[in-house]
C-alpha cells in the first residue's frame, strides 16, 4: 500500500458531505487490505449504551443484534484492552495478555460465525469521559509495519471527518447552561453529597438544593439524578474536581 493511497482517501474524505460517505469511503479502503466490517463507537459511560454512542457501524446484523442484546461491550476484550494501550492493536496481540477469563475470550471466538476471524483496533479521544475506537475486522490478515500506519492514519482522519459532520457532536455542544449555584449543586451530588451536606456546604436550604437539581435534570432532559452526573461529565459542565 502506498502512501499516495492514504492521501488519495484523505482528499476523498474532504470532499463527502455525510458522515454514511465518510464511513463508506474508509470501509473501501479498508476493505483493501481484508478488512469488511467495522466500526466507530464512543465507549459508553454508566448508564449509556454502546448502540446510542455507536456512530458507524457496519457489522453482519445478526452479529449486531447479539452483541448489543447480550451487551457484550461491558466483557469485550477490545473494550478492557483500552485501559493498557493508546497504540493500535490487533485482536492477536490484544488476546496474548492473560488477562480475560473463558467468557470474555469466547466474545472474539464467536465473531469468527460470522467471518471475523482478525481485527485491529485504533484507540482514540472521546467526544466526552471516555476513550473512542475504530475497529476494522474481517479475513485471516496478517499486517506489515507499513499497513499498519496506512489505516491508523486512516482512522485518525475518518474519526476527525465524522466529529465534524456528526449530529452527535453538534447536539452536545448546545449544552444548556447551568447557573452557578445548579453547577454547584451538580458537582456536589457527583462526589457523593447528599441534599442536606449540599445544604450546609453552599449554606443554603434542602429545599433550595432539590430545586436547583430539578431544574438541572429539566434542562438535561433527564430523569435521575445520575443520568444528569453523567450527562454533566460528558458534556464537561462538570469535572471529577470537588466544586470550590
């Protein structure tokens, strides 16, 4: 693969005006080197899903449906292998640690049903808390150096194309504004405070601390307290900091 033939997917990707264009324009030219499925995911946060942080996605559906169902992305390998490297990984090199129990092997075993016998995988920046990934799979394939640098860049640039042209992203950045006190108020519930140490710290009454936090879920769109910590961390309207 020559270095012209990233480049050339590169000024394609300039040119698409969707983010199916860009994802289809990658899968072409990973499909250059045995790889025909694949995908692009935000890793899900508590209480998300992988299939609402899923932004690309073009799996054999049966296999789709079983993972997101049996919600394998919480036993992945792929997913727990994020935690030790930011470098690409294959799923050859991901499965020589001896880190995964029977279980979380067999995840990988059963993708082989539908022709994913080989991966690799392309750690990246989240849009919010967590890591994001490109995965490509497909055939027995075995990568040189010089491939290996052709799809990362590739990913690299795929994932920044589809950032630009996600309605995900623009959602996110129209982030209601909290005030100052429900910022506050937030902050507090997400070290664990209850409405009454809440209360004392801001020195203000429970009843004060409940109806900023009711607003705040009203603004998020929210029902739970949780969902609005985690949408907050998501978002950045709040940090693992404590409030000041």
């Amino acid at each position: 693969m020559s270095a012209e033939a990233v480049f050339d997917l590169i000024d394609e990707l300039e040119r698409v005006g969707s983010i199916g264009d860009t994802w289809s324009a990658f899968m072409a030219f990973a499909c250059t080197f045995g790889f025909t499925h694949g995908g692009l995911a935000d890793m899900p946060g508590p209480h998300e899903r992988i299939e609402d942080t899923t932004l690309c996605l073009s799996w054999p559906e049966e296999w789709r449906q079983r993972y997101f169902e049996n919600n394998y992305i919480a036993e992945d390998p792929a997913n727990l292998y994020l935690k030790q490297s930011q470098a690409p990984f294959t799923w050859e090199e991901m499965l020589a640690t001896q880190n995964y129990t029977r279980q979380q092997r067999r995840i990988v075993s059963e993708a082989s049903e539908f022709g994913l016998f080989s991966g690799f995988i392309v750690p990246l920046p989240g849009i919010g808390m967590g890591p994001a990934l490109v995965t490509i799979a497909g055939g027995n394939v075995e990568l040189s150096a010089r491939n290996r640098a052709a799809l990362h860049l590739a990913a690299i640039y795929t994932h920044a194309r589809v950032r630009v042209l996600s309605k995900r992203k623009a959602r996110l950045l129209a982030v209601p504004q909290l005030s100052p006190r429900e910022r506050e108020c937030l902050q507090w519930v997400a070290v664990g405070k209850s409405d009454w140490e809440i209360s004392e710290i801001l020195s203000i009454s429970e009843k004060t601390v409940n109806t900023h936090l009711e607003r705040v879920k009203k603004k998020f769109g929210v029902r739970t307290r949780t969902q609005a910590v985690v949408h907050g961390l998501r978002t950045r309207v709040i940090g693992f900091e404590v409030a000041a």
